[in-house]
C-alpha cells in the first residue's frame, strides 16, 4: 500500500488530482450558471419544470428558448464526458 506522503510527492498524481479539481468545479458551476439563467429568465424546456410559474395556457409561454441560457448550455455540453476522461 502507498503511504499518503509518498502519493502527494508523486508528479503524476499531483497533475491527475489538479485537473480533476479543475474540471470537476467547472462542471458544478457550469450547472448552477444554467439553473440560475433559466429561473431568472423563466425560461424551461419541459412543462413539468415551469408548472410553478402557471397553469395551462399560462405556462406554455415559459416553454421556449433563450439566447443566454443557450450560450451557458452550450459551454457545458462538451463536457458531457469529464468523468470519464478523469478515469480513462
């Protein structure tokens, strides 16, 4: 077994456990950047996610698409993947 002292003196883990620190907080903000937005702006992708906001007719008009909302999602999408780039 790796006494721990020696694992934080390795440079390899070093640079693993950092790129994961970064990708890993990225990808939290991100997500809570893109509920901010859509609760801010009112603007949801589902009816189930706007029937706080109305009944009926009223609620379909959250039903629809933002430019800023989008331009957040999109900076999350590619990331789809980062848990399996920090295992693989």
């Amino acid at each position: 077994m790796v006494d721990l002292t020696e694992l934080m003196e390795n440079e390899v883990f070093m640079a693993f456990a950092s790129y994961a620190t970064i990708i890993l907080s990225k990808m939290m903000l991100m997500s809570t950047a893109t509920a901010f937005y859509r609760l801010t702006r009112k603007v949801f992708v589902n009816p189930e996610d706007c029937a706080n906001f109305g009944k009926g007719e009223n609620a379909k008009k959250y039903l629809r698409t933002d430019d800023r909302v989008e331009r957040v999602r999109s900076q999350r999408n590619p990331r789809c993947h980062e848990l399996e780039e920090l295992f693989f």
